[in-house]
C-alpha cells in the first residue's frame, strides 16, 4: 500500500502562483510514474502532469509553459509549480501513482481544492 497526502491547495488571485505538494508514505519513485490530475466540476478528471520513473515529464496542452512537476526522491514528494494561473485552472488537483510494471496498481490522493478568483 502507498499513502499519498497532497498539500498547498487554496485561493488565489488570476496570474499567482501556487506550489502543490505529495508526500508519499513511502519509497516508490523509481518504480512509479507520478502524477498531477485535476478534476473541475461537472468535468472529467484529466491529467494535468506527470513525471515518469526515469525522470521524464510531460503536460497537458493547456498547462505547457505555466505549470512545472519535480520531485524530491529524498523527500519521497512531488511537487506541481503553477505559475500565471487562471481561473480555468479552478479545480480538485490529485495527485496519482501508478506502477510502471503492474497493471492497475495505482493510488490516488484526497485532493486539494484549487481556486483562482479575484
């Protein structure tokens, strides 16, 4: 089992920033991809970023440019840097890992509730 605690959601103002975090409970980063979804309402889920085992990344479309994934292998955390925010980024973000070699072994966050508003 893997324990996954997102933090560092809340309100913000359209062009801030917001620095999300996922704690793990445990060492699973190289044998698991990381990832950031996000889900706003009356919408489906959609990823937003992920970081694979090897350390590759990739983005949504829509997040290109504004939003970075890292992670801290120390820290057993990944982090989502969003910068220039706006207010279509208003969402429940989840963080996600998933096994790279296990199909369907995959574990999910609580959320935390993003809102970009003035």
């Amino acid at each position: 089992q893997v324990q996954l605690v997102e933090s560092g959601g809340g309100l913000v103002q359209p062009g801030g920033s917001l620095r999300l975090s996922c704690a793990a409970s445990r060492s699973i980063f190289s044998l698991y991809t990381m990832g950031w979804y996000r889900q706003a309402p009356g919408k489906q889920r959609e990823l937003v970023a992920a970081i694979t085992s090897g350390g590759s990344t990739n983005y949504a479309d829509s997040v290109k440019g504004r939003f970075t994934i890292s992670r801290d292998n120390a820290k057993n955390t990944v982090y989502l840097q969003m910068n220039s925010l706006k207010r279509e980024d208003t969402a429940v973000y989840y963080c996600n890992a998933a096994h790279d070699f296990v199909v369907g072994m995959n574990y999910w966050g609580q959320g935390t509730q993003v809102t970009v508003s003035s």
